[in-house]
C-alpha cells in the first residue's frame, strides 16, 4: 500500500465513536490517509479499532512509533502519546505530556502538519468537551488545509466543535453526514 499524500485529521472527544461510526460507515477505500485522536481511555482503544473496523473496508489500527501513514488506512492514536507526523509522513508518539488535559490532543497532531504543496490536508474537529482543536483548525486553515467542524446541533457536547467555528477558521460546518461526503469529495 503506497505512503498518502493526502492526509485527514479527525479530533473527537465525549460522543467521538458513535459519531465517527456515521462518518466512516461504508466509507471506499481512500487516496487518503485517516488520522483519528479521539480521548479515549487505553482500556476502549482496541474495541474503538473493532467498532469502527466493522462499519468500514479501510485498515483500522492503532498508530505506532515509525508508522507511515498510507493510503485507505486509518489509525488511531494511542492513548497517552502524542501523535505527531514529522515531515507530513512520519509518526512519532515520543511526546507524553498532556495538552488540555488530555493526551492524545488533536491539536498536537494537526499543529505537527507542514504546508506542502503535494499534499492537501483536512482537518476535522467533532463532538467533545473542552477547547482541544482550536488552534488545530486554525493552523490547518493557515496552511491551505480544508476545515470542518461539526455542526454544534448535532454533537452530544458542543464546546470543541463550537470553539473551532469561534476561531474563524472553519471552513465548512456539517453533519455527520454531510463530512462523510465531503472526505469523499477530498480526494477527487
């Protein structure tokens, strides 16, 4: 399977998996790489890999040190590491410090990510408590990216979705349903 160029960052929290079931069931096979942080506790990551592996044909797994992130696969950061991608292509799961509160933090991830222009990046911040993703979205939208949040009316917890609209940086506010189509739009 060839490394991706193209790179979909999703952050989740409180209401993340049922949420992430809509937006990923019966998803195709991608000219994208799926990075998902959901906050999630270590004993739930690999069932979170189960669940989500049944609604999808891609790989679900969970991220390791030195993973390349590949085309029509999906990983999940593991609890208590943060997952950063050196040079859009690399992962490196060496930083273990909270941010927010939580580790792992989506915008630890999306903040990791370089403008390159043979890369199209989105970042995507769903349902959850707190204001971890903010500043994600607004490094991904200053490097081209495409930014979505959830619409707040339909996320379980409202506050990360709606902080990342706050910040001016949101691109596109939708549905489940409606980001389902718009990741399958991302790769034409």
């Amino acid at each position: 399977m060839p490394s991706s160029n193209n790179i979909i960052i999703i952050g989740s929290s409180t209401g993340g998996p049922h949420i992430l079931k809509t937006i990923l069931e019966d998803m195709p096979k991608l000219c994208a790489a799926i990075l998902i942080v959901q906050h999630i506790p270590a004993s739930f990551t690999e069932s979170l890999c189960s669940h989500l592996q049944a609604y999808t044909n891609m790989p679900v797994l969970i991220a390791k040190e030195g993973d390349i992130p590949q085309e029509s696969q999906i990983l999940i950061a593991p609890t208590g590491h943060q997952l950063i991608i050196k040079k859009n292509k690399l992962i490196d799961l060496s930083i273990t410090t909270r941010i927010h509160s939580v580790c792992p933090a989506v915008d630890c991830t999306m903040l990791s990510i370089q403008e390159n222009m043979y890369h199209q990046v989105m970042g995507i911040v769903l349902t959850g408590m707190g204001y971890d993703g903010t500043e994600g979205i607004q490094h991904i939208n200053a490097i081209k990216g495409i930014t979505i949040a959830q619409d707040p009316k339909t996320a379980p917890i409202a506050t990360m979705p709606q902080s990342a609209i706050n910040s001016g940086a949101v691109q596109f506010i939708l549905t489940p349903e409606e980001i389902h189509k718009k990741i399958l739009m991302f790769q034409i």
